[in-house]
C-alpha cells in the first residue's frame, strides 16, 4: 500500500493516485494543477498555503487507500 508523505512530488502523487485531487481542491490547493506542481512537494505546498501537513497527509491517504 502507498503511503503518503510530505517529501512525494505533487504532480507524480496526482498522476498516480488522481483520486488525491479532490483532497487538494477541498482544502483550497488549486496549485495541484499549476506548472509548479512538478517541482513541488506535498508539504511544500501545505507550507505555502498555510495548511496543517499531519491533516493534509491523513485526508490523502485515506482517499489512495479508499481507492484500493
């Protein structure tokens, strides 16, 4: 089973496990989408948006492990 982490790609994490999107979009990470997405880094992303990471990573993998 994948796990989620801070360190994982944003645009790698989406392309593999799409179902991560609406995860971003609830909380407000258009960005997912944006040209920076693929030398960004979940929890470079939380920082910058002002998200808490340890909920962040929890939604995530709870919405890949759904997807199993």
């Amino acid at each position: 089973m994948v796990k989620v982490t801070k360190n994982m790609n944003l645009k790698e994490l989406i392309t593999k496990h799409p179902e991560t999107m609406e995860v971003f979009f609830e909380k407000g990470l258009q960005c997912a989408m944006c040209h920076m997405s693929s030398q960004e880094t979940v929890g470079q992303a939380a920082e910058a948006h002002g998200i808490k990471i340890e909920k962040l990573l929890k939604d995530l993998n709870k919405a890949v492990a759904k997807k199993k």
